[in-house]
C-alpha cells in the first residue's frame, strides 16, 4: 500500500516488499506511517497529494491519529512531532 515503507526504501532486497505491512493491524499501520513521516516526509507528503480525496483524507487522519498515539506514550516528542505534521500538512496543500 502507499503508506509501507516499501514503497519509500531504496534497496535490492528481494524481500523489499514485505518492508511494512500497514495493512496487517491498526498496530502496524500506527508503525508505518509514523516511521515514513519521520524518515521520509516529502516523498510521504507528495504520495498524500497525489491520492484521490478519499485516500488523502484517509491518510491525512492516520498521520494525525499516529501521531497523537505517539505523543500520548511520549510526551516529550509532541514539538517535533507537530512540526513534523505541519511540514507535511503544508506541503500536501501547496498549490
């Protein structure tokens, strides 16, 4: 899916598909998305723009409610986790 981190790692693996599998659980959805928006957040951001309004706003809330759950365990993390979100929340809305 486009919210794995196969589709974000560069590698010659052959087991590069299996890398994420958000479509397993809640749990590993929460895993993914936030490993992509801290390792990969303009590729992250511009796969979110490209989506249809359905999927952007599907994955608009996965990357909110992830990283709510990450910060509600860490709260230490909330001032670079919300600048992390708006980078990616403004570059999806660019024009």
């Amino acid at each position: 899916t486009k919210l794995n981190e196969a589709r974000y790692v560069t590698t010659d693996s052959i087991y590069k598909d299996a890398f994420g599998h958000s479509e397993d659980n809640a749990s590993e959805l929460v895993a993914s998305v936030v490993d992509v928006a801290i390792s990969y957040p303009d590729q992250f951001a511009d796969t979110i723009k490209d989506m249809d309004d359905d999927e952007k706003a599907a994955a608009i809330e996965a990357l909110g409610l992830s990283i709510d759950i990450l910060v509600k365990r860490h709260p230490q993390l909330l001032g670079p986790m919300s600048k992390l979100e708006a980078r990616i929340l403004t570059r999806i809305h660019k024009s």
